[in-house]
C-alpha cells in the first residue's frame, strides 16, 4: 500500500545490528530475556499510567506476556498487552540508539575481540532479536491511542513502517528465526520445552505472567522478598534490572520492619559501564510501592558518589503517585538513603581481597567522588579507598595499612600527587622521604587533587602533601650551614625574586640540589593546570 515507508537506521543503529547480526555468540537464548524484559517495564508503565491517569480508557484487568510460536513458518512471537508505542517513538526508540557515547562504544567493540562482554556493559534490549531472526516485525499500539503501528526489518540499514488498522494494544514482536538454526536442536524457538528451560532460567521473578498456551512459565514471585532465592536467580534478576549480561560481583539485602516498612536487594556490578563518567550517567536502583514498579534510576535512593549500585528499594507506605520532586524531600527516602550508603560501605569494606580489588579497579574513581559529596560518611569512604605507594610498586594499600606501617614519631600521612605514577617517582620531592625509609602515597587520579584538599584527616592523621610547605623530617636546623649558605641564598632570592617567594635551605633532598616547593595552601600544580583550562 501507499502508506508504506521505508527509513533508514541511525548510523550508529545501524552498525550495532550489523554487529548482532554477524558475531557469534556464547548465549542467543539471551534475546528471550530482553523482548520479555521490554515486555514486562511496558506492563509495569501501563500499570502506573493507568493508575495516575484515570482518563485512559485501557483494561489492566489481565496484563501480561504471552508467547506463541508458529513451527511451520518458524516464527516467534513473544506479545504483551502493556502501554505500546506510537510512530513516532517506534522510530525514536527502535530506529536509533540515545544514548551518549555509542560511538566511542562501538569504536571500542571493533577493536575488540570479547563482544559478548563488551554488548552487555552496553545493553542491546531489542537489538539482540538479530542474534536468532532474518526478520523482525513488531506490532504495537499506545495505550488510549486508535490506531497501530507496524514495523519490520531484516536489520540491514532500513526498515519499513506502517499504520496497522487492527493492532491490538500493547506489542507483538514476530521473529523471524534463522533457517541455520532450524536443524539444531539447541536453537530451536518454536520448541516449547526449549521455551519453558529459558523462560524459568531467565525470567522467573517476572511479575507478570508469561504465558505459552494454557501454562503460565514463571514463577512471578518478587525476588527481593524471598528470602530463599538462589544465586542463579539473583543474577538473572540482576540482568534484568540491570541491562548487564554478566553477573553481579556481590549480592546483598537490608530491610527494615515497623512504621516505615521497606526491602531492598542491591547489587554491585563485576563491571564499570562504559558511560560511568558521562555526564547523564543514570543512578541504578528502582523504587517499587509494594510490588508496583514506580521509577528506575531513583536519584535520590542512592548518592551520586555511588551511582554504580544496582537494586531494587520496595516501600510499604508511600503513595502510588510520588513524584521525583517529592522523594527529594521525603524524610523517610532521606532516611533510607542513609542506610543503604552505610550497607554498601560495609559490604565494599567486608568484600574478600580478590573481589574487592575487582571493585576499586572499576568504581575507586567513583567512590573518591564520595571523600567530597559526603562528609557524613567520609571516614567510612576513607577505609574502602586503596592508594598506589612507595611502599610496593605492584599493588595499592589501604590508610589503615599505611598508618600500621608509619615510623615511630611520624605524625602526618605522607602524599605526593602528579599526573602518573612515574611523574611521581622521578620527583626531586621523594628523595629524602625515600632515604629516610619513610612512605608516600603516590595520587595520580584527578579527583585525589581535590579530595586531599578538602578532608583533614583519617584516623586522627593530617594527610600532608610532600611537595608543599616546610615538612621537616626530624632533624634540626644547622646554623652552621645557614651561615655557610646565607650568600647565596640572599643572592638566589634577589635574582628569583619575581618568580618565589622564599629560598631556603631544605633537608628533603639527598641527590637534587633543589627543587621548588608549593607553599602550604597554594594550589598544586595540576590544580593550577586544572583550573587555568577552565579559564579561572
Ligand atoms: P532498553 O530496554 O534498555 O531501554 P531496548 O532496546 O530493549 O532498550 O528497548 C528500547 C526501548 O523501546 C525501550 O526503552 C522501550 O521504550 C521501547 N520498547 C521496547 N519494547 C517495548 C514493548 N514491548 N513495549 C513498549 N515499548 C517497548
Ligand atoms: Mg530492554
């Protein structure tokens, strides 16, 4: 008909299909994960905007997932009666990809062998049909709008879309399965014993039913409130919470009983997303009102500082209709918080080494952002941070390690920064602590600039940077020397006179004969660096 379209793929949509159509992969039951998953939040939205908006003339009374095969045609369809999609958002959110940094993100994958590990940092949803289907067609109408929409592609550079005059609201995805996958048993879709493995394997915590003919699959008991899970289901729920394909690092509850009913299941992920530094970087826990989704990435759940934590928060007693506005405010949200900063802090804390070394490798930058967003918990923050040092040159220390190891008489905790480990070595400010066996933090990372700044203290000890100041390592001064040197240091401070503001006679170094020092609170010289480039 006329009012057929044909688009094209937004470029960097285009070169993800182009990757899920012709990598292989480890695990294409996968895809049933993502289309139910996509299923199950369009359930959840239309649940939600039906209760708020009381206009919408939808039935909720049976909502859920339904799959149906066809054996002959092998074809797939997995069908939900949630919220749906109107034209223009099947082309926004099907025809490109939003979010920031998919080109970086997909440089990184041509360069990379492991795509399986790469994809799930990046989360492919609705993309990964292509692992098992030539063609995809998907069918869908808004909820309260009149008429359908249909889409279809075989994920080479364009699709078509068309008004579909009978759609009924919700969506149906029709795969179109591969035909070298119909031989194998292994990838047959259309077999219903096959669906049901994958359906309880990966999907069971749905909360919604997911049907196959007459048998509902899935279990739909909430995962947070079991307290008898397995390890197995809790990944899975991660996955499906998370948009990640690996498993979690570390699984942990905390709920509270009484006036302000709460629980909550939170992850810690094996693996920093690839936009964890990215400006619009969502935070990652949902908040349910007893057992109905009402947000993801529920900001004022979880600090910044700790955006990397996944989970899920179900409270008893707040309104269906909260609004973000309004959890800012809540006390009881702001008491919750509170406690599930401390339960993270402790499970990072109680993390055995080899996981916890896994942990500061991919989220230390994000957590230093905590020593100055969150002076209320810093010296919990402080005893999870890990700090290359003089001390080893494999491997980093924690405070308390290096406070265990200070030099009788040794006050202070001893730091040098610059831009890399190397930078800091070679620094005519090390040579006398080194001589005199005395440790140095070396802080390479940008934000230790700032956070050594702003925090005084740990464990009772001034952190006191080597490089500014007069840091006297014990011995006096010799007034013999000072007599000795005074003509050249009259004479050093009247030819430098522009450029310092003291010369003096220093017992830091043993090889240099001099070197420049920062006076206590000048700013260091990464810091001026920093703040000249943003024009201050
Ligand atoms: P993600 O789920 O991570 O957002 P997907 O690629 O799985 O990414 O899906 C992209 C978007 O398409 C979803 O965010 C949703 O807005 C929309 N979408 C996908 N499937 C459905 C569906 N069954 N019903 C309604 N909207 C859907
Ligand atoms: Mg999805």
């Amino acid at each position: 008909t006329a009012q057929v379209e044909t688009l094209e793929f937004q470029s960097e949509a285009r070169q993800l299909l182009q990757l899920m159509i012709h990598s292989v992969y480890s695990n294409k039951d996968t895809f049933l994960r993502e289309l139910i998953s996509n299923a199950s939040d369009a359930l959840d939205k239309l649940r939600l905007e039906a209760f708020r908006d009381k206009e919408l003339d939808v039935d909720t009374s049976d909502l859920h997932v339904e799959l149906e095969t066809d054996p002959v045609a092998r074809t797939l369809t997995v069908r939900d009666n949630g919220i749906g999609m109107s034209r223009d958002e099947v082309i926004s959110l099907i025809g490109t990809i939003a979010k920031s940094g998919t080109a970086e993100f997909l440089a990184k994958l041509k360069e990379n062998q492991q795509n399986d590990e790469l994809i799930g940092q990046f989360g492919v949803g609705f993309y990964s049909s292509f692992m098992v289907a030539d063609k995809v067609t998907l069918v869908t109408r808004k909820a309260g709008a009149t008429e359908g929409v249909r889409w279809e592609s075989s994920g080479e550079g364009t699709y078509t879309i068309e008004p579909a005059e009978d759609a009924p609201q919700g969506t149906a995805v029709t795969l179109h399965l591969k035909p070298e996958d119909t031989e194998d048993r292994l990838y047959d879709y259309t077999d219903k014993a096959k669906l049901t493995e994958i359906v309880k394997r990966y999907s069971d915590f749905i909360t919604w039913p997911v049907r196959l003919g007459e048998d509902t699959l899935n279990s739909m008991k909430a995962l947070w409130a079991r307290s008898d899970a397995t390890e197995e289901e809790h990944t899975e729920f991660y996955k499906h919470i998370s948009h990640d394909w690996q498993a979690p690092l570390e699984t942990f509850r905390l709920q509270a009983e009484g006036t302000f009913e709460y629980q909550a299941l939170l992850f810690l992920p094996a693996k920093a997303p690839f936009d964890l530094f990215m400006r619009e970087r969502k935070r990652g826990v949902q908040l349910y009102v007893k057992r109905v989704f009402i947000m993801d990435d529920c900001e004022a759940l979880m600090p910044e500082y700790l955006r990397f934590v996944k989970g899920v928060v179900d409270a008893q007693d707040l309104s269906l209709n909260v609004s973000r506005e309004i959890l800012q405010q809540d006390r009881q949200i702001e008491r919750i918080r509170r406690r599930l900063v401390k339960k993270v802090l402790q499970t990072v804390k109680a993390l055995p080494a080899e996981k916890y070394e896994t942990f500061w490798g991919e989220f230390g930058k994000a957590v230093k952002e905590g020593l100055l967003d969150d002076t209320e918990n810093r010296e919990a923050i402080l005893e999870i941070c890990s700090f290359d040092s003089t001390h080893s040159a494999e491997g980093q220390t924690k405070l308390a390690e290096y406070v265990e190891r200070m030099k009788d008489g040794q006050e202070h905790i001893y730091y040098l920064t610059g831009d890399s480990r190397t930078a800091v070595e070679n620094s005519p400010h090390l040579e006398a602590f080194q001589a005199k066996g005395y440790e140095v933090l070396v802080l390479t990372d940008p934000i230790d600039e700032m956070w050594v700044d702003a925090v005084p203290e740990f464990d009772g000890r001034k952190f006191q940077s080597i490089a500014k100041g007069q840091v006297d390592l014990e011995d006096e001064k010799d007034p013999e020397q000072e007599k000795e040197f005074e003509g050249l240091l009259t004479w050093l401070k009247s030819t430098l006179d522009e450029q310092v503001k003291e010369v003096r006679l220093s017992s830091r170094l043993t090889t240099s004969p001099a070197c420049i020092v920062g006076d206590t609170y000048d700013l260091t010289p990464t810091l001026e660096k920093m703040y000249r480039s943003m024009g201050q």
